[in-house]
C-alpha cells in the first residue's frame, strides 16, 4: 500500500482550441493564459506538496521538451521527463509513465493529469486526491468526476452509482458529450462532468489494460525499457511505441473495466476548451467584459479580449472574442467554439504557418522573432540567456550581420573569437563556421540581419550543438 502518490502530468497535445494564441510550436499548456504562470506551471505546483506527491513524470515529446526543462526551472521544480516518439493519444502515454513508476516503485499508485486543465481550488482538489489514494491502493481506477455548474455539452458525463466509501462512488456508466436538452437531464439526474484525469494502482491499472489490448502494452513496456538518456531526457524507443494503438484511456480501459469508481469534486476545475472558458474564469468589469493587454470597451458587454501588444477597443458589440497577436487577429462569436475549429481546419490548408509557430520562436537557448522579411533579407530579433550558446553552424545560401542591443556576444567565426559589446556589429559571410554565445548574466539581445538567395531554417548546417539537434 502506497502512502504517496506520483504525478503524471500529460502535456504532449497541440490542440489549437485557442488559436490564434495557442499554435503547433507553443500549445496552451505552455501559456500564460491566467497571470504569470501557465497551466502547465500551476498543474505541477498542484501536486508538489512532498507530504503527498512523489517526484513527478512528465510525458511529452521532443519539440516540447526544452520548453518543460525551462518552465520547471522558473517555478523551481524538477521531474523526470519522458519524451513520446510518436503521439498515440492518451493511452499509451499513460502505459507508459505508469510502466516507468513501476521502475521507481513497484507499488506506485499514480495520479494521471492533463498539462493544460486549471483547478480554483487547490484543497478541494488534494481532498479528492486524498480519497482517490484510498481507493486505488483498494484497487480501483479512479476518475475525478466534477459537480456540474451547468448543463455543458462540451464535457462528457459520470453516472455515479453505488456508495463504495467516504465520497467514494462506483461508476455506472460513461457517456459521451450530449446536446443540451440531454445535458440538462444529466444534471437533474445527479451525472458528473468527467475531468479526463485518473488515480490507479500502476499495476492495476497495466493489467487492466492487458485485459483488452495485451500487444500495445507489451510494445510501450518496450519502449521504456530500451529507453534512451538525451540530456537527462527518457527517450522512448520510438520502433517500439509506434507499435502501440493510438487510443485514448478513456475507450481502452475506462469504459471496459469492472473497477471504475469515481470521486465527485467541487474544486473550480476546467479544461479551458475554448476563449469562452478562459472568458468564463476571467476577471470581469461591471459589464462583463475580460480583457488580457491593452484593452477599451465602450458600450459593449461580454465580450474577451487578449492581445500580445496592439490596444484593442470595441464598441456597441456584445459577447465577442477578440485575440491578437502580432501575426493574426481572430473576431469571433464567444458562444461558436466549433466554428473555430472549422476556421483553424481551413487557415491549415490556406495559411499553415498561422496555425504552427508564432512569429516569436522559443529554442533551447532563447528565443527569436522576425520583424521583417523580403525576397532576399530577413530581420530578426534574437534573444540567448544568459550561460546558453547556439550551435556551431554554417549556412549555404545566406550572409548575417550581428548588432548587440543588450548585453556582450562571444563570436566565433572560423579561426577568430571576439567579444561584440552593446551598440557593436560584426559580419558572418556565407559559409563561413561560426557560433553566437552569451557569457555574461544578463541575457543578450541582437538585431540579426539576413541577406541571400535563400533564408529558410532548414539552411543551418551544425557542426556541434549543445542540444543535440539534428
């Protein structure tokens, strides 16, 4: 019987829910959506309390990892980081963070969670968790099913069933998201939300899963095994996990199992599905409105605003959705979810790129962000921290010229090695080796200007790389 329980926090998924601030190559488990932390942060300082929670696993993969090493860092936690090949949804993401705990501890009861859910309140969360470890050390699967506040249709439902202990219910039965005459009767009825997060015995929850589909289990069990080590990263064996049926827990084993039960919660929780759920957990003005940057209402009601920096002002408009970004704005009705998800299907056939990266691009050692782009230059503003350097490169079809705004540049070209100071510049010519680092404390910032027939990022040839880049 386990006294402690370890976190499993799921943050692999790239949902574009919340486009056009949520994209591809930052998803919304990494944004500051609520305050200064994202809920990727928030959901790790959730269950960091060492009375309760064993070191946490995180599942993601490797466009995503040096983004979870540097949020971590900033909230001063560690964890033990295992990095999807291939995504295969969330079943075999669990196998696997369920099969490494079995490495750490044989006994380990885990708590499976998604990166990007917010939870209000913190005790009424560790209450339920509290309930659920007595429960899953009995054998049970649990799922954390939330009292409704509403008749939602975009959540599927618990039917809780028979008393097993304490808050502890039995499940009679899952169903899928409803329309809202069924939804309404769900919650007459007593149904729960169901939150998509579990509590399970690793070893209860593994055989479980072997009922059903013994072949993806032996394959993920695998890939762990014959896991890498890449800068302190799990690598999963990707031949291996590939093997695996992409399935979610909740149709592999949730639905199938004898041993559901759930716990009924009341803890503020959402999974932020849409720019109506962040309006929803916003603070709001006398007229309802939200707004995340700079943002003025005039005569309108309900309406959301997120902007990175251009001031937004609406008015005589009621229940809007405003967000922009420096490379695309989205207006949108609040209540029309599925509409954006057909807008973002469509923007991926006519605009990928909105949809994939922002126009500022996190790397392991900063960050960068065009400013400006012609048929042959591009402008960059370029940002390393502090102790981090680039890869030693080279490119085939284009020039740059470093000018340092902030802080000191160590350059390497070639042969020479010189430190470029504030207000100073340097020339890199066309295939010429060399390297930019930042050996001071502060972090640097330069203007990067790129001349040549060709300027894609597909055109850095590296020589060495700290990151172990291809």
């Amino acid at each position: 019987m386990s006294e402690h329980i370890v976190p499993l926090v799921m943050c692999g998924g790239a949902g574009t829910r919340l486009w056009p601030a949520s994209r591809e190559g930052r998803p919304k488990q990494f944004l500051p959506l609520f305050g200064s932390r994202s809920t990727f942060q928030d959901t790790l300082r959730r269950v960091s309390d060492p009375a309760l929670f064993e070191r946490p696993i995180v599942i993601t993969n490797a466009a995503y990892r040096f983004m979870v090493l540097e949020q971590l860092a900033e909230i001063g936690l560690e964890a033990d980081i295992l990095l999807e090949p291939a995504r295969r949804d969330s079943g075999p993401a669990i196998v696997a963070g369920a099969v490494f705990a079995q490495t750490r501890d044989s006994d380990a009861v885990v708590l499976a969670l998604a990166a990007d859910h917010v939870v209000r309140d913190t005790d009424a969360f560790l209450s339920a968790c509290r309930e659920g470890l007595a429960a899953a050390n009995a054998g049970r699967i649990v799922t954390f099913g939330v009292r409704p506040e509403r008749a939602a249709t975009e959540y599927g439902y618990i039917s809780p069933g028979a008393v097993i202990a304490g808050e502890v219910r039995a499940v009679t039965t899952f169903v899928e998201k409803p329309d809202p005459r069924t939804a309404a009767a769900y919650v007459e009825a007593g149904y729960l939300w169901n939150s998509g997060n579990f509590m399970f015995r690793a070893a209860m929850l593994l055989d479980e899963y072997r009922n059903v589909d013994p072949e993806s289990v032996r394959t993920v069990s695998d890939a762990v095994a014959h896991a890498g080590r890449d800068l302190g990263f799990v690598t999963l064996d990707p031949d291996a996990f590939a093997k695996a049926q992409a399935i979610s827990i909740d149709y592999a084993v949730m639905e199938k199992t004898a041993h559901a039960a759930v716990v009924p919660v009341d803890c503020g929780w959402s999974d932020v599905g849409s720019w109506r759920a962040v309006w929803e957990l916003s603070d709001k003005d006398s007229e309802g409105n939200a707004a995340q940057g700079a943002a003025v209402f005039e005569d309108s009601r309900n309406c959301n605003i997120s902007t990175d920096k251009a001031l937004v002002a609406l008015e005589g408009v009621d229940d809007l959705v405003v967000v922009a970004t420096q490379d695309a704005v989205l207006v949108s009705r609040q209540k029309d979810a599925n509409g954006l998800k057909r807008l973002v299907a469509k923007l991926k056939a006519v605009a990928p790129q909105v949809t994939e990266e922002h126009l500022r691009v996190h790397r392991p050692w900063g960050a960068y962000q065009s400013i400006d782009r012609g048929e042959r230059h591009q402008v960059k503003h370029i940002t390393v921290k502090a102790g981090e350097r680039l890869s030693l490169q080279k490119h085939h079809h284009r020039s740059e010229h470093w000018i340092v705004v902030r802080g000191a540049a160590r350059v390497t070209i070639d042969d020479l090695i010189k430190t470029v100071h504030e207000n100073e510049s340097i020339y890199i010519p066309i295939g010429a080796i060399h390297r930019l680092e930042n050996p001071g404390k502060i972090p640097l910032e330069l203007i990067e200007v790129q001349t040549g027939s060709y300027l894609g990022e597909d055109d850095i040839i590296r020589i060495e790389d700290d990151y172990q880049r291809g």
